[in-house]
C-alpha cells in the first residue's frame, strides 16, 4: 500500500511549511509557504549567504536610513528565497509582510505591492505568488484592496472562526488556521494533557471554517497549518490544502496504513449562517474569543521579533562585508 503522504496528495493540496530549499526538494510539494521564523532559521545554511549578500547589496544602492534599508534588504530576501522555490514547486509560494505593520492597513499594502514588484523585477510570475498578512482587521482590509488589483493573498495568524468568516467576506484568496497553536492554548487552560484527533480543537475550528465555505460557495482556500502531530494531518484528510513540516512529511511518508478521506466539498454542511461583519462586530466577536486574542497577539509578536533578529543578522553581515 501506498505511504499516508501519497494518499493525502490525492486528496489534499500538499504544501511544504519551510524555507529550507534542500527540505523542499527532497519533498516535492505543490506549494511551499515562508514567514519570518522560518527565513530566519533558513538564513543560516550556505544556500542562503548569496541571497542575504544580494540583498544587502541592493539595499545599499537603493540608499535611505538604516531602518529603510533593512527592510527593503530582508523583502529583497525573501523574494530571491522565493524565487528559488518557484524553480523547485510547480505551484505558489507565499511570502509573508513584516508583522510589524499588522495594524496599519495602508503600509501593509504598500509592502505587499513592493513584495510584487521584486518579483516582478527577477523574472517571476506575480500569480504563483501569495502575499502573508496576518488577520487583524486591518489586515483583512489590505486583502481585500490587494484582492482587488489582483494580488492574490493567504491571511494567515488565524485562530478563530470569526477571523475566517471576515476574511471570505472580504474575498481573501487563501486562509491558514492554526491548528496546532490553538490546541497548544486548550492544553494549557485545561487539565487535559491530550486530545484525540477528531476532539482536537484546532482540528474542529478548521472543520468548521471548511464546511462554513464549502456549504455557502465561498472561494476561499482553507489550508490548515502549524501541526503537532500527524493525528491532526490525518483528522484533515481532504482539506482544500495542509501545509506540513518536514518532520511530519517524514512520519506520513514513512506509514503505509490506509487514510480514510474526511472532507469532501460535496457533503460540506454547515450551521453557520452567512455573514457580512463591521468593525464592530469583528472587534467584539474576537475581545470575546480569549484563545483567538491572545495566540493572534502572539502570534504576531513572535513573527516581529523574528523579523527584527533577521534584520540584525543581514545588519551584522553587511558590516562584516
């Protein structure tokens, strides 16, 4: 019988939760998706000192402060990382603003159009390109202007379910809901120390937004992500796409039993209805939410400090150049 991981790609949209390039060639997804933390982990392989060198180089003649010219060095990096991944993945890669400007709807725009622009000055295809924002409201309306030109988006920071009706509300291309950072905050506000696959709670939130798009025709891409195990790849079996570590493309590859499919798009049924939210109510439905409000602050707390490092070190080598 075949591995888990050739039965889920028949199934499933697999896409590589890495910026390693060896990782994603030995792996082969459709799709590969970045962020900050994974760039910054990825910085340290030899693959990526040419990059990091480019970036500065380019950042240097582009001139401004220092503050300037790091950020245009790191997008310059994460667009050349991207464009390497392009050459490996027959699909899209996403890549991510700086999550420093989650709150600010205008500089996020602006970046992302930056984001687009670098692309298109390597040579890239602008569609196989998704622009990372996380899913504050703010956030959410820079999708829905970028969505507007044509620059396609993954709202990604997303814990609740209130997030998701918003964002395909908005008309977001993608969204990525974060299993594993939502069971991490059950297990620690409970006295459960586990959960069963079809009890985690970030495998029901993702569930639910699945049927919620699936039953009403929205178009929205549900891609679950951020996995602790492979109980939780397995309970999602069907999900329009799973971005899914190196570590766990291991375990699923390495396991020949049989993987029943879970979701289908054509017994979808759910009982949410329809629904168009204001800032207000968006506001209020997440200050009452506690997991989605902490793990969304956190989450975007991590990815600026991630950032920030990565600007440091790109900082740190182009004094040493």
């Amino acid at each position: 019988m075949t591995s888990k991981l050739d039965q889920l790609k028949q199934m499933t949209t697999v896409v590589a939760d890495t910026g390693d390039l060896d990782a994603i060639r030995e792996w082969r997804p459709v799709d590969a998706t970045t962020n900050p933390s994974l760039l910054l982990k990825a910085a340290d392989s030899a693959a990526y000192r040419p990059m990091i060198d480019r970036a500065i180089d380019a950042a240097e003649k582009q001139g401004g402060s220092n503050l300037d010219q790091l950020a245009f060095a790191t997008d310059h990096l994460a667009v050349q990382a991207g464009c390497q991944i392009l050459d490996i993945v027959p699909g899209v890669v996403s890549t991510e603003v700086d999550a420093r400007l989650s709150f600010d709807t205008d500089a996020t725009v602006e970046r992302a159009r930056r984001l687009v622009r670098f692309y298109e000055e390597a040579g890239a295809d602008p569609t196989r390109v998704l622009i990372k924002i996380a899913s504050t409201w703010e956030g959410i309306r820079a999708a829905q202007i970028l969505e507007n030109e044509g620059i396609r988006c993954n709202l990604t920071l997303l814990f609740s379910f209130t997030q998701a009706a918003a964002c395909a509300d908005a008309g977001a291309h993608l969204v990525s809901p974060f299993v594993g950072r939502i069971l991490d905050w059950h297990l620690k506000n409970s006295d459960r120390d586990a959960f069963e696959p079809f009890e985690d709670p970030g495998v029901r939130s993702v569930t639910r937004i699945y049927e919620y798009f699936k039953t009403h025709g929205f178009e929205t891409i549900v891609m679950g992500a951020s996995f602790r195990n492979t109980g939780e790849i397995e309970a999602l079996a069907g999900c329009d796409r799973l971005t899914i570590s190196p570590a766990l493309l291991g375990e699923l590859s390495a396991d020949p039993a049989n993987l029943p499919r879970v979701l289908a798009p054509d017994q979808a049924s759910s009982s949410d209805h329809p629904v168009s939210m204001d800032e207000k109510s968006f506001r209020w439905s997440m200050n009452d939410d506690a997991m989605a409000t902490e793990k969304l602050a956190e989450g975007i707390r991590r990815f600026a400090d991630d950032q920030l490092e990565l600007e440091k070190r790109v900082q740190r080598i182009a004094r040493v150049a």
